[in-house]
C-alpha cells in the first residue's frame, strides 16, 4: 500500500499540467473458473499527459472461494491509456504492468490438515475502452499474472482474471 501511495504522490505532481482526472472503478471474475464476481479495482491518475490520454496507478484485490480452497490476489500497477479512435466513436487502448502479490489456505475435508502459501510476482493487464461521450467510457480486458507455482497453491504459475469497469474524466 505504500508504495501506490508513494506512486499517487509523484502522480500529483503532473496535476499542474494535467487537463482532468482520470478514476475507473472495476469488478473482477477470476482467478479460476466457478469463482465468478471475485474482486475489484481502481485505477487514479490524470490524462493528458506524456502524450497518453490517461496515465494512472492501478489497485484491485481479488478474493476466490471454492468449497475448502480460498485465494487472495492483491495487484499493484502502473497503467497507460491511449487513444486509438477518437471518430465516430472514441476508442482507447489500456496496458499496466507492475506486481501481485498472492495468499493462499486449503484445508481438506477428510484429513486435520491444511496448506497455505504466500508469493509474490508480475502483473500485467490490458483492455479496451469505448467512451459514449469525452467524461464517460466502459472498459473490458484480462489481467495475467506470474508467481513461481512453489509459491502458490494454483496448479500453475499463472493465474488469469477478466476485468469490466467504468471510465471517468472529470
């Protein structure tokens, strides 16, 4: 948490020649299949700045729970938002990388024990937005991310989630 804190303050400093803000609340589905509506996020940042129409910090907190088995993922990035189209529909382009971090706990129905696992690694995401005027869009797009499977409970060292949001300028 400290670190997008410490990545929002240096964000602050190009409000000065930032137009407006940039806010996008999302929901998650993921990480894995029967774990529907999981998570949620939120990028914060501003547009108009280094020639992006948005660049922005990104935070989302996934938490899956099927029968005994529970997964948190927690990601941590740093995103860009480019326009592609801007007639007749404005259309934008969203990529972030940066990092997730991962806690895992299973226990098992006919035995008193149980596992957990902590992990750390790469995040990455990308989407595509549509506006239906210059302040209001609606996203759609997939994060990946990487943690080494000794690390994890998963049975890989990927794990997927689809990501739907809205877009705000202000």
């Amino acid at each position: 948490m400290k670190k997008l804190a410490l990545i929002a303050l240096s964000l602050s400093s190009f409000m000065a020649s930032a137009t407006t803000l940039h806010v996008s609340p999302e929901f998650k589905i993921g990480p894995y299949a029967g774990s529907g509506i999981s998570g949620a996020g939120l990028q914060l940042g501003v547009t108009d700045v280094f020639g992006l129409d948005a660049l922005y910090v990104s935070y989302s907190h996934t938490e899956a729970e099927i029968l005994l088995d529970e997964d948190k993922l927690t990601t941590y990035r740093l995103g860009g938002q480019y326009q592609l189209v801007d007639n007749p529909v404005k259309m934008a382009l969203q990529l972030e990388a940066g990092m997730v971090q991962y806690e895992g706990h299973r226990d098992y129905i006919w035995s008193d024990q149980s596992k957990s696992a902590e992990g750390k690694g790469a995040s990455i995401s990308g989407a595509w937005v549509i506006f239906v005027n210059d302040n209001v869009g609606f996203r759609v797009g997939a994060d990946i991310n990487y943690i080494d499977q000794k690390n994890t409970l998963f049975g890989t060292n990927w794990s997927a989630m689809f990501s739907s949001g809205v877009v705000l300028h202000f």
